[in-house]
C-alpha cells in the first residue's frame, strides 16, 4: 500500500487531471490508472477526491463528461477536455512552474 | 453573486436530480470492477481480487458520499447521517447535553402545560350561547328577592335577567348503600337563568316559569356528570324522581356534556321560588346576572347599570356602610368566572416562558461553544471544499436533535405532571376538571421547539456562512468566528442573567411574603384540630337537628384522644361572611340604616375550646344557655372597643333580627380579635351566639380538638355520625390547619412554582457564566501563558478575567432590575406586607446572582492563573 505521503498534492490534482484529459478522453479508472504509472508510482489518488475534482472541473465548464462503451463492451463515463478546460490549464501550468522554480531557488539556498 | 447563484442552482438541482445518483453510483461501480479486475490480472482468485479492491477503494458507500459531499447534496439519508453524527457529538459531551435537554424540556413542559390551562381556561370559548353578551352584576351572593323583582320590570339593555344562588343538600345515589348521605352541591335559580345562558339540555328541557313559583312541584335538571356518574346514564331519567334531601325530586332535563355553571362542581340546578311571604326574600344572598339584546355597545351596557342603580336608591333605603347603589358594575361573565385564577395564572405562564428564554440560551450556548469548539477542523474541511453548507447543516441537525430531544422530554413531563400541575394551581371549584392538553397544545409545542432549534443554531449558522466561504483562511475563519462568538455569548448571559434576576426576585418576594403572611396572628390555634361539614336536608326539624347535633358531641366528646367538640354555622378563614345589621345599647347615632353589620357565628359551649378562641373578658357560652333562658352573646375584641370605647362591653345589649322581630342580646363575653375571613384586611366585627338558643338551624360545622393526630380520628368520627343519622351528608372533612393552609393557598402555591423556577434559573444561569469565562480562558490560554512568562502575576490574570467574566453578568443584573421595576405593577398584587420594588429582595436578588457569576468565573479564571508557560507553545 502507499503511504499517504504517496497521496496526491491537494490543489495539484486538478491541474494534473486537466493535462491527462488533455492526451486523451478517459474514464475515471483511466485517469487514476494513467496517475499511478505516469508518476511511477509516485502519485496516487483516492477516488472520492478523484471523482469530487471531475464533477467540479465539469460544474466549472473545464471538462464535459459522457457516457460510452469501452473496448470490453461496459458502459463508462468519459471525460475530456473542453475549449476553456485547455486555457485553465495552460494557466495553471504556468502558475505551477513559477511556483516550482521558487521553491527549488530557495532549496537551493545554502 | 452569479457564481453564488449559478452554485446554489446546481445543487439544488443536484438534490432532485435521481438520474445523477444513479450515474454515480454506476461510476463508482465501473471503477470497483476495473479495479478487481486489474488485481485477477495480476493473478488473484475473483473472490479475494474483488475483496481487496473493495477494501482499497473504501466502503462504495462511503466513497459515494464522500463525492456528493463536494456536491453539496442534502440526501435524505445524509440527513440521518448529520443527525446520528449529532447524537454521537452529544453523547461525548453526555453531562451539558444532558444538562441542556433537561431544562429546556423542564421549560416547554411547564409552559406547555400552563399554556393549556391558560387556554382552556381563559380562551376556550364559554358552554353559553353569545356569552360576551351575559353581564353578572355587581355585589356578588347580596341582592335580594324583592329587588330581583322591582328589577325584572327595569332591565333596560337586559334582554333576561335572573336570579340564582348555590345551596348544598344531603343526596344518596344508592339509598340501599351503607354509607352516609353525600352532598349535592347545585344552583337554585330563577326559570330566566336559561333563557340568559341561552344553553338548551342534552335531554328534556329547562324548568319553565309554571316551576319557579312558591308551591310548585320539586323538579330539578341535572348536570351530564350526574346523569352518567350516579344515574348510570338512564337514555328514560326524564320524569324519573331522585330523592334530594328527603324530598322526591323530578328530573326535568340533562344539561349537555361541557355545560357548567357556575363553577364545574355544581352538579344541578332546581327551581328558585321567590315568595313575598317568606322572610328569605327579604335577605341578600342571591347573584344576578342579565343578557344583553345582540349588538348593545359596553358603553351601553355600563350607563344602563348606572341607571339601574338610581331606580335601586329611589325604591330601597340602604345605609350608608353599604350602600349598594353607590359604585354599580356589571362584569362580563368569563371575568366573573375566571377572573380570580387569570393573573395567578398569567404570572406562572409568564415565570415559565422566562425558564423557556434561558433554557434556548443555554442551548444556544452550547451549540455554539461546540461550533467554536471545531473551528479548525470546520475550517480544514471547508477549505477541502466540504461546503459551509453542509457544516451549516451539521449544526443544524445537532440543534433539531436537541430540540427534539427537550420537546419529547418536555411533552411526556406536560403529560405525565399535568394533573399534578393543576392539583396545585390555585383553580378550585372543580375548574381542574375542565382542562386537559389539547392538540393545538402539543402542536405549539412543536412549533415552539422549531422556533427554539433555529434561534439556538442562528448564531453560529450566520457566522459559518459568513467565515466559511471557500478559499477560507484558517487563520481568518478562526478568529471570525471568535470574534463572533464572544458578542453571542455577551448577549446570552445578559439574557440569562436578566431572566433569572427576574425569577429570583419574584421567588424571593413572595417567599418574603408568604412569611410575613405566617406571622399573622390567627387569634386560634389550629393545630390538632379536625372539622366536618354536616349538611342536613331542609326538611329537617330545627329540634331534630339540635337533637342530632347533640348525640353526635357526645358521641365523639367520648372518642379517645378527643380533648374538645363544638359546632359552629361558619368555620373561620373558609365559610365566610353571613353578616347582618345590629342595633347596640347606648348608640342611638347608630340606630336605622347607620347599624352596624356583624358576623353571626352560632356555636356550641365547647367550640371556643375546640377552636382554641380565647375569652379575655366575661365568659364564653355556656350549657346553661339554653332556648327559654337569657339570651346572651360574645363579641370580638373590635366590636367591643369600637362600640363602647374605654368601658366594657360586659353586660351592655345588642339587638339583631329582622325589622319589627328584634331580640335584645345580652353580652356575657369578649373574645380576642381572630381572623374569621381572611388572614389579611381588615376583619368584620364578629358575635357568637348559643346554638341552643337559636329557632332555625341548617346544617353545621363539627370542629373536633384531639391529641391523637387529626387524620387518625376522621373515620371514627364519619362512622359515628352515619350510626346516628345516615341521612346528615358530611360533605367536606378537613383539617383546621389545612383550612388555614387553604386561605393562603395562591401565594403560597405562588411562591412554590416561583422558588422552583428561580432555582432552576440559579443553576442554569451560574452553568451559562461559568461555560462562557472558561471557554473565553481556553481561547486566550497562549496570551496568559505569554504575559506570565513576562512577568505578569498570576492574581492579575485571575483579576482581569473574573472581571471580564462578570461584566456581562452585572449589564444582566442591570436589565434584570429595570425589568423588575417595569413589571413591579403586575407582582404587586400577589404580595402581602411589602411592595414589589421592595429594595431589599431586589439587593438579594442582584447578590445573589452576582454571587453566582462570580462563582462561575472564579473556577476557570483560577485556571487561567495557573498557565504554565510551555501550554503557550502547544496551544499554537
């Protein structure tokens, strides 16, 4: 089991979410799946947050969801990102990049 | 505003919306499988791929809800989840919650009950037709047949008038029964009295004017109780013939279920024959009462009175003592009724709202320390998006279950202490009989515990909402909800406090009144003593009654333990008035319309003993004094002082009876003053008179004086007197002390729902201090902790809370005592020996709620003196 610390950065997961539907529509599963390996195991989400943050990128009009048959012939919601969903990402990638390049200055301070 | 709008939409729509449950329920069961199957691909049997996965994706339940929750959606079944999470919070805190239930039940149930007595008794509409429109007129049980009569062609606005009085009489149900007679208490009254009620019989009809003449044959409408309780509920009672007295009597009619009047003891009503001829008709003892045409104004109503009273002048002479035309009234029948138990009433309803106002601010308090107390963690969770509005709701439901909580306890204590409730209120005449709790009680009672659910949870509702928005700083939110917070508390104790100055005051007045009423001197003593209304019928011989009278002394002078028995026509403090004019020995001045009035107490030789009556000058009666021999008297003190002042009475003579039949009295006696009608006021002049000597007797009161305890000797003395004549109905067997009790029962009664309710306050109050200082050192443990480490000492810490503790508590005692001044008017009448402004029950009050907070604030500001530095690093 990973430990909590494994446990997604509250706040950064929407932003990851939004890059991931940003590749491909995917199911919820997927995205988690898609978080797990992408990171190499580093990040992992549990799904009430997962599932929380979707319905709130949908509310916010970021992401539209739908349902469709997957390869296996089960019904699943998809999500995909939406016109103003690609703009909040690009805002929030660039946000996070300042903020990153921040903290490493001042971890870098001897 | 348009984020807020398009938000609250969504989740309302959220919260209708089944389909959206649905998908997310078949979401999250997508995910389970693909999880469970990911693990059987990774070579794990279906069942235990499918365990692990559950347990890694958590209870689906809990999961479901946990993503709902960032919706906002109040399910149903969140609902029993917010109010079983409710429960659980106050079973940790079991002691306040229990505290915090408990009086607040103790407040709705004491008001719901009151309240329903209130409205059955002075709302519930009369058993009469139109009865704003029946008048009862003034000099209640005084007017007499003559003027009835003069009067029934002067009605004016009176569209009926009648006459009625209420009488008693010996009644067996079951003649075959071995027990004495029992009373019938009922009304005599004119054939008009149903024509002003305007209420027709259940069953046969009124007694007519054929039936209310002189001479007429005995018939008699009984009360629905009687009908089912001692006729079996006969469908043919009409026409059938009841003995009452020793007369049959005709049942004529059956009054309907409900029906009373006056009082709901009476349980008849018969005939009244006013007869010239008969020298009661020239006797006050009679009530009148009228109705009015429909549509006749008050203004009408009172000229009319007036004028009715100068036709009453012009025909009758009336002495200036007690002239009767001189302040004419007519008062509307439900004030005539209730009139006496409304402000008694009032006052207890009003003493129990102010319980109910500091029960809701006890909880209100509650509630909110325990808000404030999760600060943090509501904090925390709002900003992970949990929503003010599902934190809002939390501390909704733990409000409606409290409230619950107290509306089930207060309800069952409404039901189950009611009887007993009213037992103690000071009603009487059987008017406990007539009230119950109603729907409408129970359903104010709900509407009242909605009302006190949402004021206790509006505090910290408005400061959620405010401080709980969603990029909420920990920090911010905090402190807003303090700050918040804190003035809430202010206004609660000033409330509380304010409230139970009220209560303790009034408790304290009437306790301080109810002792100066102790301290009166009754003028008898009467401890030890037993006494026995005996109730003959009219027909009756004077001679046989005189000589069952005197069997039934001897009979029980003989009982052991018995030390003294007489008998007397009137029992001090209970019976009442029965006064007639006197014309005195030496005062001309005072001859004609100017006599004096006297009580007429007629009494047997030992009933002075008996009664513990002290003779200062002369002798009491005698057994010599006998019918054929001097007729003699003993006078009260007063009368005598007053009559012939610096000489004694001894031996001068008092004239009484009718005009044209006077009997000269001689006086061989003068008692000391006692209260023979009431413990307070100024007492009639009194003469006792030999029983013997008089030519018409009804009925006495046996007073018996024993060692043995009162309650001990009652069944022998009830068995001697159905030995000796089982037709006498003892109607009423009481203690003298009881008696004595009886004519302070209001105040006292009063003053013990009064103390009780201010005990009640006391505590609530010194709990509502101490939980507000403590909470207030809690949150400002850092900053003591800091300013000792600085060199601060810690009785100046001690020093500044307790006086921030006890502001609130001394702006409280302040409003309180304006509040006490304001309403001084309406507590003055039930006091006795002081005013309601009395300065020294008001200090007592103001001190002793002083006393309480600073009690409160001491315990936690000790705490707060004891800081140690290092709890100022752990408490941040």
């Amino acid at each position: 089991m990973p430990t909590s610390s494994a446990d997604i950065i509250r706040g950064t997961a929407d932003m990851l979410i939004l890059k991931l539907l940003d590749v491909a529509p995917m199911h919820g599963w997927g995205i988690g799946q898609e978080l797990q390996q992408r990171s190499r195991d580093a990040l992992r989400i549990q799904p009430g947050a997962l599932y929380g943050a979707l319905h709130r990128l949908v509310r916010e009009g970021w992401v539209r969801s739908y349902w469709q048959t997957t390869e296996n012939g089960r019904r699943a919601r998809y999500y995909a990102l939406t016109r103003s969903g690609k703009r909040r990402l690009e805002i929030e990638t660039e946000t996070w990049h300042r903020l990153a390049g921040g903290v490493a200055l001042i971890l870098a301070t001897r | 505003m348009r984020q807020l709008l398009s938000d609250t939409l969504f989740r309302i729509r959220a919260l209708f919306d089944r389909r959206a449950q649905r998908e997310l329920d078949e979401e999250l069961r997508f995910h389970l499988d693909m999880d469970a199957a990911a693990l059987r691909s990774r070579g794990l049997a279906p069942a235990e791929a499918e365990r692990v996965a559950r347990r890694q994706f958590g209870s689906m339940r809990r999961e479901a809800e946990r993503v709902r929750d960032a919706w906002g959606i109040a399910l149903a079944d969140e609902f029993v989840a917010d109010v079983r999470h409710a429960v659980r919070q106050m079973r940790r805190r079991l002691g306040y919650t229990a505290i915090v239930v408990l009086t607040l039940g103790l407040g709705i149930g004491a008001t719901v009950a009151l309240f329903s007595v209130v409205s059955d008794l002075l709302l519930r509409p009369l058993p009469y037709a139109h009865a704003d429109r029946i008048h009862v007129f003034w000099s209640d049980y005084d007017w007499r047949g003559e003027e009835y009569d003069f009067l029934r062609d002067r009605a004016g606005v009176f569209q009926h008038l009648a006459a009625f009085s209420t009488n008693g009489e010996p009644y067996r149900p079951n003649a075959a029964s071995a027990d004495g007679a029992r009373l019938l208490p009922f009304v005599v009254a004119t054939s008009t009295l149903f024509d002003v009620l305007g209420t027709r019989p259940l069953l046969g009809r009124p007694f007519d004017s054929t039936e209310d003449r002189p001479g007429a044959a005995p018939v008699i409408v009984i009360s629905y109780g009687m009908w089912r309780e001692d006729l079996g509920g006969d469908p043919h009672v009409i026409g059938r013939r009841i003995i009452v007295g020793d007369v049959p009597v005709t049942v004529v009619g059956v009054m309907p279920k409900g029906f009373y009047f006056p009082t709901p003891d009476i349980r008849a009503w018969r005939p009244l024959a006013l007869d010239p001829k008969s020298p009661s008709y020239f006797n006050g003892y009679l009530t009148l009462l009228g109705r009015t045409a429909a549509g006749v104004r008050p203004e009408l109503v009172s000229s009319d009175i007036r004028r009715i009273a100068r036709a009453l002048g012009s025909r009758f002479t009336y002495p200036a003592a007690w002239d009767k035309t001189r302040n004419p009234y007519a008062l509307p029948i439900r004030t005539y009724l209730t009139g006496d138990v409304r402000d008694p009433l009032l006052l207890l309803l009003a003493a129990a709202v102010l319980l109910l106002g500091i029960a809701c601010a006890n909880a209100a308090s509650l509630i909110l320390a325990r808000t404030s107390d999760r600060t943090s963690e509501m904090a925390v969770r709002s900003a992970l998006g949990a929503g003010q509005w599902r934190l809002a709701r939390q501390v909704l439901a733990e409000s409606l279950v409290l409230a619950m909580a107290a509306a089930a306890l207060g309800v069952a204590i409404a039901t189950a202490g009611f009887r007993a409730l009213v037992a103690v209120l000071p009603l009487g005449n059987g008017f406990g009989e007539t009230v119950g709790i109603g729907w409408a009680t129970f359903a104010a009672a709900f509407a009242l515990t909605l009302a006190i659910a949402l004021a206790a949870s509006a505090a910290p509702m408005r400061n959620l909402l405010r401080n709980g928005g969603g990029a909420v700083n920990r920090e911010r939110s905090e402190q807003g909800l303090h700050r918040g917070t804190r003035r809430v508390h202010g206004v609660i104790i000033v409330s509380q406090v304010a409230f139970a100055v009220l209560l303790v005051l009034g408790a304290r007045l009437l306790i301080r009144s109810v002792d100066n009423l102790r301290a009166v001197d009754m003028g008898f003593d009467p401890h030890g003593v037993s006494t026995y209304t005996l109730v003959t019928s009219d027909n009756m011989s004077t001679d046989d009654q005189r000589q069952f009278f005197g069997q039934v002394l001897a009979r029980v002078s003989a009982l052991p333990g018995v030390r003294a028995a007489g008998i007397t026509n009137r029992l001090p403090l209970r019976d009442g008035g029965y006064q007639g004019p006197m014309g005195i020995e030496g005062r001309p001045d005072l001859d004609g319309t100017n006599r004096p009035n006297s009580l007429y107490r007629t009494v047997t030789p030992a009933y002075f003993a008996a009664m513990g009556l002290r003779v200062r000058d002369g002798r009491g009666i005698d057994s010599t004094d006998v019918m054929g021999g001097l007729p003699v008297t003993v006078i009260s003190e007063s009368f005598a002082r007053h009559m012939w002042p610096g000489q004694s009475a001894l031996g001068k003579h008092i004239y009484s009876g009718w005009s044209g039949q006077m009997e000269s009295l001689e006086v061989v006696g003068v008692t000391h003053e006692a209260r023979l009608t009431t413990v307070t006021g100024q007492e009639p002049f009194a003469m006792f008179v030999p029983l013997a000597q008089q030519t018409s007797i009804s009925g006495g009161v046996l007073v018996v004086r024993s060692l043995t305890p009162p309650a001990a000797l009652m069944p022998a003395v009830r068995r001697a007197i159905a030995e000796i004549d089982p037709r006498v109905a003892v109607a009423r067997i009481e203690t003298m002390d009881d008696v004595v009790a009886g004519a302070l029962v209001e105040p006292l009664r009063l003053r013990f729902f009064l103390t009780l309710f201010a005990g009640i306050a006391l505590v609530l109050g010194t709990i509502g201090v101490y939980g507000v200082v403590s909470y207030a050192v809690s949150q400002r443990r850092a900053e003591f902790a800091i300013r000792m480490a600085l060199g601060a000492s810690p009785r100046r810490v001690l020093r500044e809370v307790v006086e921030r503790g006890l502001v609130p508590v001394i702006a409280g005692v302040a409003a309180g005592i304006i509040a006490a001044l304001a309403v001084s008017s309406l507590l003055g009448r039930f006091l006795y020996g002081l005013g309601a402004a009395d300065p020294a029950s008001l200090g007592a009050a103001a001190g002793v709620l002083l006393a309480a907070g600073m009690a409160a604030a001491l315990v936690p500001a000790a705490r707060a003196g004891r800081t140690s530095p290092a709890e100022a690093l752990r408490a941040d």
